[in-house]
C-alpha cells in the first residue's frame, strides 16, 4: 500500500486507500453507504458521487463513465461513477474528498 493516500468521505469519514483501489472499493471495506446496482461493471449511474478535493490522484474518465453519468441525478462537473474512479497517485492538495449525493445514501438505507 502506497502510504499517506486516504479518502475523506464526507459525513463518513477518513479511510486509508492504495493506489489501484476504486472510490468504491474504499467504501465497502469501510461500510460507507454508496450503491453500487450493476456490480461495478460502469453499467448504472447508482454509484455516482462528487469529488470535491483531489480528482488529480483519479483515474480519468472512461467515454462509458460519461456516458452512464449523463443517466445520473445531481450531476456536476465533479461527478464521477465511484466504481470507475481509480486511485492513480497521491493527490497533490494532499486530500481526496468524496460526497455521496444524499439520494443515493437514501437508496442504500431503504434497501434499492
Ligand atoms: S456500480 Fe454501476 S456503474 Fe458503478
């Protein structure tokens, strides 16, 4: 595990990640609540969040990562699908942060 990479999941918490780890690889292994329908083969928008610190440490986009975003609600230019947006470095602001749109967190609760 390469040292000092953390992900700050807003209303979550902090958890260490490495580099090759999804945003949602970090959140199941930390129960943070992010959906994730299709199986994180980039085929739902479900596990969409926004990257509000450190998108620089993040695999780029993908065209089939855009494309399910256009489907996705609360969409911004910091929008990402959590199982495609991969750590590739140690972000240069020293932190990568992650809001889970607060629908998404609803759908996790009440089960889909
Ligand atoms: S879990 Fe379906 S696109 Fe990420």
């Amino acid at each position: 595990m390469t040292p000092g990479i953390s992900i700050h999941f807003v209303d979550h918490g902090t958890f260490e990640a490495a580099v090759g780890d999804s945003i949602l690889d970090v959140a199941m292994r930390h129960e943070v609540p992010l959906d994730h329908a299709c199986g994180a083969v980039c085929a739902c928008s479900t596990c969409h969040v926004r990257v509000e610190a450190g998108a620089d440490a993040l695999s780029e986009a993908s065209e089939d990562e855009e494309d399910q975003l256009d489907a996705a609600r609360d969409l911004g230019l910091d929008s990402r699908l959590g199982c495609q947006a991969r750590l590739e470095r140690a972000p240069a602001g020293g932190e990568v942060r992650v809001r889970i749109p607060s629908w998404n967190v609803n759908l996790v609760r009440e089960g889909g």
